[in-house]
C-alpha cells in the first residue's frame, strides 16, 4: 500500500492537505540555522509522521508529549486537538495512479461518544480491533501475533529507539517468541503457530515459577518417601488401635471424633493449598515491585549530560526504558493480583469452618478424656488423626507436583512439536535470508564500500536476526544509514518475494548522515525503488547541490507551522 493523502481539519475547516507522491517525499524546514532565536524544533514536521502513525494505530501521545518528558505534555498542541476537534484522515491505495482498492481512515482525540476511529467508513471503537482490521486489509492475515503494530515498526521510524536499532524495533521487554513471528512475517514465513507458541511459552515460564516455590518445601522425590514413613506409622498405630475393644458408645463418639478430625484434616489441607497459592501470588508481586526501578534522574542527569557527545540522547532513552519498565511492572501486579480477593475470602471461609469443628473436637475430646477407658486408646487415636494430617497435607504437595510435571511435559511437548515445524523451514528461512542479502549487500556497499549481512541465529527458544559486519560503535549517522539500508533493501526483497508490505518508509533525523550518503538515499535510493521515501529536514541541512524542489510535498516555518496554532 501507498499513501495517498493526509487531511488535517477541524470544525473550522481544513487545516493542511498533503499529496503524497512516488519516490521522495520531503517535508522541508525553511527555518535558517544562522537565525538563532528561531529553531525550528517545533514547527511540526515530525508530527507528520507521527499523524500517520496515529492513522495506522498508535496511542497518538507523541504528537503532543515531549519525548524526554513525558509528564509534562505540550497543553497548547493537546488542547487544540481536543477542542477544535481535530479529525486526520488518511488514504492508502495499492497503486498511485489508479484508485482501485483504497483504504481510508479517520481518527480524531476526542472520547466515548465523540470518539472518531473509522476504516472506509466502518466505525470500530476497540483499538485492537482497529489494527487487527489494518492487519487483515494491508496484509491479508487474521492471526494475532506478529501484532499490525510490530509489523510496520520498521515502517515509521520516527522515535528515538527505532532510529538506533535496525531489527529489534520493539520494547526491549519483548519476549524471543514474539521476536520470532515478527521476523518470520517479514521474511514471508509462515507464523499461524506463533501464537500458540508464545501463550505457551507463557505458561511454562509460570509453572517453572510455581515448581520454584514448591520446591522450598521439599522435592517429590523426599515428599514420596516421607510418604513411605508416614503411611508405616499409621498401618502400625491402627493395629495398635484394634487391640482395644470398647463398648459401642465409646466407639460412636470416637468415630465422631474421628470424622471431625478426618473433615478438620481436609479443611487444613485446603488451607494449607489455597494459602501456598496465596502466598506465591504475593511473592511474585513482591518479585515485581522490586524490579521497579526506582531511580533519581536527576542525580545523575549531571553524568549524561557530559556523555552526550559520546551517547546522543542516551537520557532520553534511559527515561523512557524506566518509565515503560515500570508501567509495564505495575500492569503485571494488577494482573496477579484480580486472584487475591477470591483467595483471601475462602481462607477466611474456612478458617472460621476449622474453628467451629474445633470446639466440637474438643468437646468430643473430654467426653472421651473422662470415660474410664484407656489413656492409651486416646493417645493412640490422637498421634494416629496427627499422622492422617501429615498424610493429607504430603499427598496434597505430591499431587501439586504431579500436576505441575504433567503440565510441563504437556508444554513441552506441544512447544517440541511447533519448534520441530519452524526448525523443517529452516531451509526456505536460509533462501529468504539469502534474497535478502542480495539487495542489503548491494545497497550498503553503495553507501559506505561495505557489504552488511543478515543472519540467524537459532537459540533454544526461538530464531533470532542479527546485522554483521557492522563497525562496533559506528557513528549516529552511519548508524542512520545503516537502517535506510535494511528498509530499502526489504522493499526490494518483499517485492521479489511476492509477499504483502507497506511500500512507505518514514524516516526522521538523517541530517546526521554524511553529504555523500545524504544525496545517495535522497536521489538515487529514493526514486529508483517501488516505494515512498518521507523524511522531514531542515532546509540547510540538504547538502549543496541538490534539486529538491520538486520532492517537497510540505513546507514549514515558525510563522507557517502544521497545525497554524
């Protein structure tokens, strides 16, 4: 798919219309470097990439919050968006010069009823339903993961950790599982097992957890022969018991007591489970809330700055990665958590039950105390209700364990299987991979002289992808350049390929880029491929020479900003 058209409007009118044409796409900053009072920075021309992204499902925030402090919003960009009620409509098409197959969406800021999120008409208010609808028109896929979202990571590339990293484009909190499906989809292998995989993938991690906390109170292995013990204890108390022959009162009342013991015995059992449960819950939570990071930014802000020459933006990024990493931290405890209430009202239930049983237990007990019979009996009746207790608490834990190891080899299994059907695409894998290299090869050693190559590595959970012969600590705009050309180069793969792909890349930030490299991508790569190439620059940073006049499809200033605020 191709952009069409981006329109801005309120319920003033339209605010900004802008074409989008094949091959370079420029959104150009007139604001001069030399005049030092204005900068530019805030005119608006990534915010076009960003309303784009919106369009295609993001949550919009960057548009009006500052990356570097996302607790202090831009109010005056926020509330015009609300309160003239901005609308952003966005067109795709399959083919610039025809209109066939068009997909057109609006999105606007408001809320509940007011709330605008439409795909050629058809309003669809849950977000995950909206992507999932791109997924299924752009790319012609119903399953869940890889995400729309991660799919087109690659594709907009206009916050600070996708113009660093050239393949892991997602929060480096994403799982291997879900590393795998993306790559797979892009190089146009089959992912409909991924989703399983990753659930399961899930799962064991919580049963490895959960075996993590049993294990504290004994392995199978001793539970069985505490077991051994136990069961010889009560076989030879009961042959004890059977010695003594009482009247059937007598008897009555202690099988009374017995049952209440035996009921008592369950209860405490149950106990003893549901509290385990609790209290794994609470650990887990407690796990959670001290990977949070707590820390003070500004004592160290000091330090970053000084290394900033060396690290561009590492602040930024530091911010950011504490900031998702314990948003991400506090939505896993409320997760764990919804169990606790459930959990705390039953052993409250059966706290009061034991109670309740123990006072009959009691009463049982000192009626038989002050019978004449044996002391022994007594005795003997009591280490053997004791050892029925150890018994039924040991075979509650060795049932836990069972259950727990059947779940593993259940998982296990079941993740054997689906990794034994990726591993026998191995084969296609290597060729896609190869393709691919053809045209990154060739378009890296364009750019520097120097042939990068895209590799797997298969590791006990998942593929992986990785850029070779990169420099070690390459500069920010050979880095820059490095990614224009794995996104260049997957255009062309995908087109040879044959498989579904967003033919528009949207870059920010290449003024870093050497002059050479700069007029290559801008001239060469850039109208010589099957897609569209939107880079927002300051005008003074285009390097000399350089006819692109024609290229610029928007043009900025401080007195002509985006949104005219």
């Amino acid at each position: 798919m191709f952009l069409k058209q981006l329109k801005i409007k309120n319920k003033f009118g339209v605010i900004r219309t802008i074409e989008f044409r094949e091959g370079l796409n420029l959104i150009v900053d007139e604001t001069p470097i030399g005049n030092r009072k204005k900068t530019g920075n805030s005119i608006g021309k990534t915010t076009v990439l960003r309303l784009i992204d919106y369009c295609l499902g993001s949550d919009g925030q960057n548009i009006y919050q500052d990356t570097e402090f996302k607790e202090q919003d831009n109010t005056t960009i926020k509330n015009f968006l609300i309160d003239s009620e901005v609308l952003v409509s966005l067109t795709l098409v399959d083919d610039l010069a025809l209109t066939d197959n068009t997909i057109t969406i609006e999105r606007n800021f408001l809320k509940r009823t007011k709330k605008v999120q439409t795909i050629n008409g058809e309003s669809i208010t849950d977000i995950k339903d909206f992507n999932h609808k791109l997924k299924e028109l752009i790319f012609n896929s119903k399953v869940d993961k890889p995400s729309f979202r991660q799919i087109i990571s690659k594709n907009i590339r206009d916050e600070k950790s996708k113009l660093t990293n050239i393949v892991r484009v997602l929060s480096p909190y994403t799982s291997q599982e879900e590393y795998e499906a993306l790559f797979f989809f892009w190089l146009g292998v089959d992912t409909d097992s991924h989703d399983i995989k990753e659930k399961l993938a899930k799962d064991k991690s919580k049963e490895i957890t959960f075996q993590r906390r049993l294990k504290k109170e004994g392995e199978i292995s001793l539970i069985e022969q505490q077991l051994l013990i136990t069961n010889s204890k009560i076989d030879e108390l009961r042959k004890l018991k059977d010695i003594f022959n009482f009247n059937e009162e007598f008897e009555s009342q202690v099988e009374s007591l017995n049952e209440i013991k035996l009921i008592i015995s369950k209860l405490t059992t149950e106990y003893s489970r549901l509290n385990m449960r609790k209290e794994l819950i609470i650990d887990s939570k407690n796990d959670l809330e001290s990977e949070k990071a707590d820390i003070d930014v500004d004592k160290i802000k000091f330090l970053y700055n000084n290394a900033a020459k060396l690290i561009p933006d590492l602040q930024v990024l530091f911010e950011d990665t504490v900031e998702f990493h314990n948003d991400l931290i506090d939505e896993k405890i409320r997760y764990i958590e919804k169990e606790l209430p459930d959990l705390t009202s039953r052993l409250k239930r059966i706290s009061i039950e034991v109670k309740d049983l123990r006072i009959k237990e009691q009463e049982l007990s000192e009626l038989i105390g002050s019978s004449d019979f044996s002391a022994d009996y007594e005795k003997v009746l009591t280490d053997l209700n004791g050892l029925y207790e150890i018994k039924g608490n040991l075979e509650e834990r060795k049932k836990l364990w069972i259950t727990s190891n059947e779940t593993l080899e259940r998982i296990n299994d079941e993740l054997d299987s689906i990794n034994e059907g990726i591993n026998s695409q191995n084969s296609l894998i290597q060729k896609r991979v190869a393709l691919f290299n053809k045209h990154f090869a060739k378009i890296s050693n364009k750019l520097y002289g120097e042939e990068y190559l895209l590799s797997t590595v298969k590791t006990e959970r998942a593929y992986d992808l990785i850029i070779t012969n990169l420099e070690g600590n390459p500069s920010t705009g050979k880095k820059k350049g490095q990614i224009a050309a794995f996104d260049f180069a997957y255009i062309l793969f995908a087109e040879e390929v044959g498989i579904e792909y967003l033919h528009f890349i949207l870059h920010d930030q290449l003024e870093n880029i050497h002059d050479n490299q700069l007029s290559t991508i801008l001239i060469d790569l850039a109208n010589s491929i099957n897609c569209q190439f939107v880079l927002p620059i300051v005008r003074d940073k285009i390097p000399e020479g350089l006819d692109i006049d024609k290229y610029i499809i928007l043009q900025l200033k401080e007195n002509d900003k985006l949104f005219k605020v």
